[in-house]
C-alpha cells in the first residue's frame, strides 16, 4: 500500500514568510497528488490538484511542484488567512491523505 | 454553488447503526462520483468509500469493509452511509464530497472538489 508522509508536521512562520510544505509517497504516484487546507472547524478546502494546477479561485501565492514520490505545497508570501493544517492526498490507488502539516503565527 | 449537507449523524452505543444522509444541490447529482471521508478528533483526514455517479461501483476503505455500506438515491439527489457494527474508532466527523475528475497532460486525476460541513458521529456507551 502506498504510505503518504508530510513534512514537517508543523511550522511557526511569520506574515510574509515563504513556506513550504513537503509530501512523499512511498512509490512513484506520477502527479496524482492534490493538496487541500483546513480551519478549525471547517471542512477542508481544495487548492491544488494534479500536484501544479491551481483551483479556481485560490490566490495565486499557492503553488505546487512534484512528480513521483516528491511534491511540495508553497505559499510565496504567508498572509494572515492561511494559518491553517495543509493536507496532501493521492489519488493513483484508494485515495489517501498525508498527515498534515499545521501552519501557526511565529 | 454547490452545496452539499450532511445529516444524521449523533450518539450511539458500540455495536450500534446509524444512517448519514449528504443532501446535494446546485450540480448535477447523478454525473458525479461521491465519498465520504472522516475526520477522529483531533486527528487527519480519512477516505471512508465511494460511489460512481450510477451506482454501479463502489468502494470502501479497509476499516470499515463489510460495515458501512453507501449508496445514492439521483431522484433525490441524495448520498448516503449506513454504518453497523459501530466501534469507539469510527467516532469523528463524517463529510459527504463531490469528486471531480480532470485530465491534466494525458492522464485523469482525481480529487474532492467540494466539502459538506460535516456531521458528527459519536460511539460511546
């Protein structure tokens, strides 16, 4: 079974900051990888899919790269609403989601 | 938009059933393959089953194979999840999601487009 690990499992940064989140699968899932964010309390949120294609909708500081094993999640320039847990998922086989990665206020 | 609303969900005892209902809106139901994923307290996202737009395929992760069962109703643009045999660990918030599929450079990818807000399900005595 393919196993989803995200790096780190949280970060403290500060407005403005770039930051990167990091997803490896544990066997080549080509570019089956979607990333999504989550508030407390709310349902997650899609931002990412094919591992670069931005949602409709989500600003532009979001990107994504990766192809195989290895994919990250970038915010170019963290603003006060992105404070938030960050999940990838795959959907090569059943779909499974990385355990998350927790963005708090340095 | 979209819309999607989760009922249902509540206490109930180990070894206990309970029905979710996921009311959909604004889509075109019966076009759409729909899942549920669940979140325990506290803890990450986890894919639960699927269902195709016609109801000819569905699937079920592990954990909750030959326990849960989905299906849809398309004349009420309705998915549903019977749970049995109700364990402590499937306490958590249930979502209902709408899948989209998109070609993206010659291959289908799959992913959850849109989120219901969730209903909670609680297994406790």
């Amino acid at each position: 079974d393919i196993q989803m690990t995200q790096s780190p499992s949280s970060l403290s940064a500060s407005v403005g900051d770039r930051v990167t989140i990091t997803c490896r699968a544990s066997q080549t899932i080509s570019t089956y990888l979607n990333w999504y964010q989550q508030k407390p309390g709310k349902a997650p949120k899609l931002l990412i899919y094919a591992a670069s294609s931005l949602q409709s909708g989500v600003p532009s500081r979001f990107s994504g790269s990766g192809s195989g094993t290895d994919f990250t999640l970038t915010i170019s320039s963290l603003q006060p609403e992105d404070f938030a847990t960050y999940y990838c998922q795959q959907s090569h086989s059943s779909p499974l989601f990385g355990g998350g990665t927790k963005v708090e206020i340095k | 938009e979209v819309q999607l609303l989760e009922s249902g969900g509540g206490l109930v005892q180990p070894g206990g059933s309970l029905r979710l209902s996921c009311a959909a809106s604004r889509f075109t139901f019966s076009s759409y393959a729909m899942s549920w994923v669940r979140q325990a307290p506290g803890k990450g996202l986890e894919w639960v089953s699927d269902i195709s737009g016609s109801s000819g395929n569905t699937y079920y992760a592990d954990s909750v194979k030959g326990r849960f069962t989905i299906s849809r109703d398309n004349s009420k643009n309705t998915l549903y999840l019977q749970m049995k045999s109700l364990r402590a660990e499937d306490t958590a918030v249930y979502y209902c999601a709408k899948e989209e599929a998109t070609m993206v450079r010659g291959v289908i990818i799959y992913y959850f487009e849109y989120w219901g807000q969730g209903t909670l399900v609680t297994v406790s005595s």
